[in-house]
C-alpha cells in the first residue's frame, strides 16, 4: 500500500477518534481492473495493462443514529433541503449522514509512454471529501443527497504516487505521464438519487426484490443523468439497498435498515444496468480553465453489474461485484472492467 494510500486511511483513523464511539460504522470500498483481470502465472500482475479507470478508494464515516450524535443531527437538518423527499410513502423514517472521503484515479491506454498517443486519454485523479445524506422511508424508497469537493488533475489529486507505488509494489515500470495530464483545478459533484424496492417473499427470509433507480450528479467533474434497475435474490433483502459503488456508478448510500422481523443475517446475490446520460466527464473533456488533453467522450454510457454480499442487521457487510463499463469516448479500443470490494464494520 503507498505512503499516500496510508495517508487516506490515517485520516479516517484521526475522524474515528475525534468522534469516538458516536460513530456508527466505517465503510470501506475498494474498485481497481486487477480485481476482474487475470493472472498471468508466466509474467504475473506485470501482466496486467492499467487503462481508463483503473482504481477507486471510498472512505466513509456512516452516522445513522442522530440521538448520539447531535452535531450530525444538526449538519442533516442544515442540508436536507437537498433531499427531494417529495412523493416519499407513508410509514417510518431512517435517517443517516455520512462523511465521505475518496480517489478515482484514470490512466490512458500507454501509460509507461510520456508521448501522447492519438486518441489516448490523458492521466488524472480525483481526490475528495464530503457529506451524503439518506431518508429511506416505509423501507421502500431510499432518497439520496450528496456533495463532494476536492482537487481534480494531475498532481494535486495525488493519482501518481497512488498508482507508482501500486507498480512499484508488484515490481513494474510506474506510469510516466510528462506533460500529458490534466491540469489541476478545484472541483465539485452534487448529486441526487431516488431508490425503490418492490420485493416477494418466499418465506423464512428468502425473497426476490427489483430496485430501479433515477439520479442526477452536476459539477465541473461530472455532468450527467442516471437511471438504472438491480434484481436481487437472497435472505433479509430489506436489510440492504443494494451494494455501495464509487461514483459515477450508483452509490447506494451505505444504508443499512434494521427490522426485528428480520433474520439477524443475511445475503444476496444480484445483477444489474445503470444507464447514464453524460453532459461533463472532466477526465474526457478536460480541464475546465485551462488548455488540457482531451478526446471526443460518448453521450450515452452504461454499466453492467453482477456480485454477491454478505450482510448483518448490526451493521456489518462484506461484498463484491464485477462491472462491465461501455466505451465512453469514441477512440477507447474496449469497454472497460473492473472489480469493487465493499466492507462495512460497526462500532
């Protein structure tokens, strides 16, 4: 693990302390193309050729019983005007805040190649904090606000150390990006989502449910419209909304809801599509106040998804899935995959 990744997750460490036993849960996502790429026994994970998004890291502090913690109570009231709750059902409310904190990091098709190829991507990150707050109401609708602001670019997203050192670690020539990357800038995501949950019980815990999705995301990071629908079958489905992914995947907001008619643990294994309407990807686009590398990004991207979880009512989830992601500019040679790791730990 780099000295940087270590940094993240000292921070993490440092937020868990400050807040000691009010916080409810830490939630911890990892999304990166090795998970879903093969092993080469001969070259080993040399072998494995970094390009478009290539790694993902989520930190977040989930605060989701507000009687212990008042100032998250506070900070929910202050920013829940961006919840768009309006035509929510009738029955209990579940409410949880929870501070977020992440990298994405994307890499064009020849990394070890300081000279920009044609058509090739440039190198950047995202680095960022920020808040999420999430209603589910009647246990069959889930609404979702969320802001994150950082630095977006080349070095001050710290992308580089991130994945030199991953290269370092598996003994590779690390990325050598010259001049060919964006160029550093603030940046800020504000995003909406709306979830619901149709399901059939078969009995005993056993059930199959659908939850469809609409959203929106707007910044100079990302611009876009999403829809999208998960089919899931297990044991204790009400427990969970499905898994938690890095945006621009939909994130699921970490809820977990809890119900004494509930089995006290549970699973699920699910698949799924997420279509998004792209107006601003800032990693195809470019920078937005400077002169940067830039290649002709497509409208209309989509997601396929598959995995399995793990889950308990307390509040602990292990999980994993596989994406399959359509081009989403026109000179890609292949769409791209990749694997994400969920774990959620309550305190």
């Amino acid at each position: 693990m780099s000295n940087v990744r270590l940094l993240l997750l000292g921070i993490v460490v440092v937020v868990l302390s400050c807040t000691g036993a009010n916080a409810q849960r830490l939630i911890l996502i990892e999304e990166n193309d090795v998970i879903a790429k093969s092993y080469d026994p001969q070259k080993g994970f040399s072998a494995v050729h970094d390009y478009d998004y290539t790694q993902g890291f989520f930190a977040g502090v989930v605060f989701d019983d507000f009687k212990k913690t008042p100032m998250a109570g506070n900070v929910y009231d202050v920013l829940q005007g961006g919840m768009i709750t309006f035509g929510a059902p009738e029955g209990p409310r579940q409410q949880q805040l929870q501070w977020i904190f992440g990298q994405s990091i994307f890499t064009p098709q020849h990394i070890e190649n300081p000279v920009r190829q044609p058509g090739d991507r440039a190198f950047g990150g995202w680095l960022y904090t920020g808040v999420s707050l999430a209603q589910e109401t009647g246990r069959r609708q889930l609404d979702t606000f969320e802001i994150q602001v950082g630095a977006v670019g080349g070095s001050a997203s710290l992308w580089k150390p991130v994945q030199g050192g991953f290269h370092s670690l598996i003994g590779d020539k690390g990325p050598q990006p010259g001049n060919y990357q964006l160029a550093n800038e603030p940046g800020i995501v504000l995003s909406w989502e709306r979830r619901w949950k149709f399901g059939y019980d078969f009995g005993q815990g056993y059930g199959v449910d659908f939850i469809p999705a609409v959203g929106v995301s707007a910044g100079n990071v990302y611009t876009y419209g999403e829809i999208s629908g998960l089919v899931r079958f297990g044991q204790s489905l009400g427990t969970t909304w499905g898994p938690t992914r890095i945006r621009p995947s939909p994130s699921g907001a970490s809820f977990m809801s809890t119900s004494p008619t509930d089995p006290s643990w549970g699973w699920a294994i699910f698949g799924g599509v997420a279509g998004r309407a792209v107006a601003r990807n800032i990693f195809l686009d470019g920078s937005t106040f400077s002169d940067s590398p830039s290649v002709s990004k497509k409208t209309l991207v989509y997601d396929l998804i598959a995995g399995a979880e793990i889950f308990t009512q307390s509040g602990y989830k292990l999980g994993f899935s596989v994406t399959q992601r359509s081009r989403e500019y026109v000179t890609q040679p292949k769409s791209d995959l990749f694997g994400s790791v969920e774990a959620s730990i309550r305190f």
